[in-house]
C-alpha cells in the first residue's frame, strides 16, 4: 500500500479546463462555483463589464458563461467582447429569458456554442459544459495543426527559392525590412500577412531563366516578351500560395502588388484607391523603393523618382514612407554599419549576408541581405573551396535592418518600369 501511495503520488495532476462565469446576481454565481468545483477550475465574475475585464487580462478560460440580463453590459456585449478578445474560447449563454431576439443576437454576435434557459438541470448544465471544453481543446488543436502548416509550407516554399534564385530571396528580405516598418503604422493591418508577402513576393520568379531575372534586379532594359514574363509574376506568386490554408490575404496581396494606385495594371476591373488591398499597396511601394535604392540612388532622389511616377502608389504611404526612412536614418558607425568579414565557408545560422556574393562568371550565388539558412549552408557546402574561402561580409540577426545599399548622389532617376 505504502509502494502504491508513493506511485499515485508522483502522478502529475492534470488542470481542470478553466470556466469563467458571468452573472449579476452573487449568489447564483456562489451556486455555479459549488456545482462545478468537482471538474472545472471555476471564476466569477458579479456583472458584464467584470467579466470583460477579465476575459481582457492574462488568463486564460476553456469556456465562458454568462447571463443575459445584466444591469451594466448585457449577455451578447460580453459574448462579442469575448469572440474579439479570447476566440479560443468557447462561448454559453445561460439566462432565464427565452426570449427569440436574445437568442438571435447571442448566435449571431457572440457566437455562441450552447443556449441554456434557467432553470438548467444539473446533468444537462455539466454536459453542456463538457461539449464546450471539447470544442476548446479541438480549435487548440486545429490552430496549432494549421500553424505548424503554414510555418512549413513557407519554409518550404522560402526555401526552394533560396535553392533556385538566391537574389529573389535576398531581395524579399530587404523588402520585407520596408514593408514591415510601413505595416507597423497602419491601423487595420495584419503585419504578418504583409511580411509574408514580401518574403514571398518572388515566388513566381522560379519560373523565370535565370537570365531574365539578373536583369530585371539590375534594373537592365528588358525585351518585349521578358517585360511580359515578369508582368504576370503577381498573378504566378499568387496561385502558389493559394492552396496554402489561411494564406488568403497573403494571396490577395500578391496578387495586387502591382497594380497602380489610379487602377493601372491591376489584374482584375474596377480596383483602384483604397479597393486595392492596403498590403498590396504597401508592397508595391517597397518593392519599389528597394528597386531604387539597390540601384545607389540618394535618399532625395529615391522620393523624387516615386513622386513623379504619377498615380502609380498611394500618397498617403508615399509620405509616411519617408518619414519613417528619415527617422530610421539615425547616425551609426561606419564599422557597426558594415559588419564583419569572415570566411564563407564559417558562416552560421542566422547571419545577414550585408553585400552579394558573386561567382567569377557574375553570377549572383548568393544576395545581399539574405539570411543564412540550413539549406543554405548545404547549398555553401558545395560551392569550390575557392568560393568557400572567400571573405564575406555579414551581419548579426540584430542588424537585418540595416542591411541596405549605400545612398550616393545620383542624377534624377525614374522609378521602376512595371
């Protein structure tokens, strides 16, 4: 028995599913907490707005129940509060009006998983209750599932790209570095979805010659028929990702990343203005701008160039860009700014590549602010030793930021042809 007990007793106890219940009245709420204290790990809360406030602080709730008729916020007010702040978790209405209207509104603004009328009996309360941990635990697993997809499929999808044109990549990151500080400023934006985006904003190009491609990132003049390769670059990106599960936006925002603010070169009649997706606005700008500045263009002549290009970018972000640039360009030291030298061959995981690495055939093998991957140092590990020993300039994950071309006074320039 003695052996048995200290067996049970070095078992871990698994947490009860967090319940938060909601009422106006105390001692219904004390009621609650004595009926399910055996399977749940039970809150309370005494009115509407109490409870948002908790649903609005760090914890974290399995399910929450509330009334409906609260003198302070009702039943859908804190159902709503709850879909936005806590969409895990799942949703009961348990109220004594059973009324069609409440029902109504509590499904279709709250979401709600289960209607209880009071008074609810006991065993059918409990098993309510049971289903909505149920249905917790399976969007946990649904979320976590599909992120781990997501994750991987862009991995995947980076890097095939890092294997096939390493200067589409590189230049993703740089333009990643633009489209994230404008992200950042915009209300309404899922900064994630831009940031993909331009990490992604490539893709298409793995079908492009290699040949087409060195030339288009050197802002060569390009043929007829490249120049119609690389118009349909958006629209190739785009259908890539689209069986990708939750890429939507990302997908919407590839498709659209080139058209022109006045509705020129859009894929698809009628969008223009504030109907093209704000991301793709945004990534049409960057991308843009890196253009210029991976050309040696001065900072004044950057702007110039994009605010003479007529209807082709959103003013609003036009300006914010530059303010945003200009900020960014605090002062730094010439050696932090530049990075540190070391053999190719000795590069790490995390790194940033601060300039091109070029073949003796001009071939670019590897861009200028691309990140150092495992598939990458595989792909280093073939290189000629010759390669391999050469000395590179990278800088640490910290400095990804500052990865840019250097801006030297140039004459008037246009902006990128597209």
């Amino acid at each position: 028995m003695t052996e048995s007990g200290r067996v049970l007793s070095s078992v871990p106890r698994v947490p009860l599913p967090r319940l938060l219940c909601i009422d106006d009245e105390s001692q219904i709420l004390d009621g609650l907490r004595r009926l399910l204290r055996d399977r749940f790990d039970v809150a309370v809360a005494v009115g509407g707005q109490a409870g948002i406030d908790r649903l609005r602080s760090d914890e974290a709730f399995a399910v929450v129940m509330t009334d409906m008729r609260m003198p302070d916020v009702d039943g859908v007010a804190v159902l709503r509060a709850a879909r936005e702040l806590r969409p895990e978790t799942t949703r009961v209405l348990l109220t004594g009006q059973a009324d069609l209207s409440a029902a109504v509104a509590a499904v279709n603004d709250g979401n709600v998983f289960r209607f209880l009328l009071k008074p609810c009996p006991r065993d059918q309360l409990r098993a309510a209750l049971d289903d909505a941990v149920e249905q917790h635990r399976l969007l946990r697993v649904e979320r976590e599932l599909l992120s781990g997809t997501l994750k991987g499929a862009i991995k995947l999808c980076l890097d095939i790209l890092a294997l096939v044109h390493p200067e589409a990549l590189s230049r993703g990151a740089r333009v990643r570095r633009v489209a994230s500080m404008l992200a950042a400023k915009v209300d309404g934006v899922e900064e994630w979805t831009v940031e993909v985006a331009a990490l992604l904003s490539d893709l298409g190009a793995i079908t492009l010659p290699s040949a087409v491609l060195t030339k288009l990132h050197a802002g060569a003049m390009l043929t007829l028929g490249e120049r119609q390769q690389i118009d349909r670059l958006p629209v190739v990106a785009a259908n890539l990702v689209a069986a990708i599960p939750r890429l939507e936006p990302v997908r919407d925002i590839l498709r659209f990343q080139r058209t022109h603010y006045d509705g020129s070169h859009s894929p698809e009649r009628g969008i223009a203005g504030a109907r093209i997706p704000v991301g793709a606005r945004i990534l049409h700008l960057a991308n843009d701008y890196d253009a210029l500045e991976s050309r040696d263009v001065s900072l004044n002549a950057r702007f110039r160039a994009l605010r003479a290009s007529g209807g082709r970018y959103d003013p609003v972000l036009l300006t914010m860009l530059r303010d945003l640039v200009e900020e960014a360009a605090a002062p730094t030291s010439a050696a932090s700014a530049a990075g540190s030298l070391m053999r190719l061959g000795s590069v790490s995981v995390g790194l940033i590549f601060a300039e091109d690495i070029v073949a003796p055939n001009g071939i670019v093998l590897i861009g200028r602010g691309q990140e150092v991957t495992a598939p990458l140092l595989d792909r280093i590990g073939l290189f000629p030793g010759s390669v391999r020993e050469r000395l590179v300039r990278v800088l640490p994950p910290a400095r990804v930021t500052a990865v840019s071309a250097p801006a030297v006074n140039a004459p008037a320039v246009n902006a990128p042809a597209g």
